[in-house]
C-alpha cells in the first residue's frame, strides 16, 4: 500500500470521527427511512454535487507519470434500510493529468464513472465501499502529433461522508481507477491509463 493511499484512508477515518462528534449537534433532515427512528437522519433520496481533487498515474508501456488536479459533478439516489446505505452515483470530471519524457506527452483529459455504494450509517456519518465503470480518454502527443482514445475500464474505492447542515452533506473519498489498453498509431504500441484519485466534494440531497 503506498503512502499516498494510507494518506487518503487516513483522511477518510478522520472525517468519519470529526461526524461522529459533531453529530449530536445536527439538524436533520426529514426522514425517508423505512424502519428508522423519526429524529435520525436519512440518507435515502436523490442528490446532486461537485467535487475536486487530485489524480496521479501511470500509462503503460510510458514512462511518463500523469497527474494534476481535477473536478466535476456527481449525481446519485441512496437507499436505506436502518443502518445500511445502498446507492448508485455517477459522475463526469476534466481532469488536468498530464506528464511528458522525452518527446512524448501523456493525459487524460477527463474522465467519468457509473459505481454502486455499500456503506454503514452511524447517524449523519456514512462510511462506504463503492465500485463499478470507469471510461475516459487518454492522449498522446509528439511534437505536432496528437491521437486520443477513449475506453472503458474499472473502478473500486472508498469513502466516508458527514451530514453538516440541513441538507448538505459534505465527502472525502478514494478511487482508484483502470482504463483499458488501445493501440496508438503514433507509439506503435498499447496504452493503458491507471491511476489513483483523493477527492473532496459537497452533495445536496433533495
């Protein structure tokens, strides 16, 4: 495990623990919740928000190391059951990854992913798995040369996020994300994208 990923997890725990304190002092938001207290607070419903973070990579068959900031929107519907939390979310981001060695520049101009969400609710703190599709482009470039392929990959990671007023709620999370391999007519070889992800962002839940 690297230092960059026990970083990240580390910053999700303390998310969780910082919800976790503050919980007593939360307003709630009016519960959808089958068998669910009525002063707890639920998680089920539709919500809509924005993210940003920072992504670094590799490409295959490259020595070049992308990465670099991005951020986008994020959409999704939760279910819950007492404590557990199931959901679906997808999300779009552009992405500013890049790296160059020798004559040779690499990026991945944006990306997006479809994943489900598995998570335990301790009030208004959600911890959560989450996987599914990832898809992206990845760009090569040398001098006034330039060829793009988008493809399909997978993704797994892991979250945690804190009611923190009304109907915001507030997200860190970890993603590690692998785009398929494309021949490139400019290498004469395959390219393949993976990277890691840390983000932040803020959900409003309707």
């Amino acid at each position: 495990m690297t230092k960059t990923m026990i970083a990240a997890l580390a910053a999700v725990a303390s998310t969780a623990l910082i919800g976790t304190a503050q919980a007593a002092d939360f307003s709630y938001r009016a519960p959808y919740t089958v068998n669910q207290p009525l002063n707890a607070f639920s998680w089920a419903g539709p919500y809509l928000g924005g993210n940003l973070g920072y992504a670094w990579g590799s490409v295959q068959n490259s020595l070049t190391r992308p990465d670099g900031v991005f951020g986008g929107v994020q959409a999704g519907y939760n279910w819950q059951s007492g404590a557990l939390v199931f959901g679906l979310e997808g999300d779009i981001q552009a992405n500013a990854a890049n790296d160059t060695f020798a004559a040779w520049k690499f990026s991945n101009p944006w990306f997006g992913t479809v994943r489900g969400r598995v998570g335990y609710a301790f009030n208004n703190v959600l911890v959560y798995g989450t996987g599914g599709l990832a898809f992206g482009k990845l760009r090569a470039e040398t001098f006034a040369l330039s060829e793009s392929h988008t493809n399909a990959g997978w993704t797994v990671g892991v979250g945690a996020e804190v009611g923190i007023y009304q109907n915001w709620t507030a997200k860190v999370e970890y993603l590690y994300v692998d785009l398929s391999s494309s021949n490139f007519t400019i290498t004469g070889a395959p390219h393949s994208y993976q990277s890691g992800m840390v983000r932040a962002g803020v959900n409003y839940h309707f």
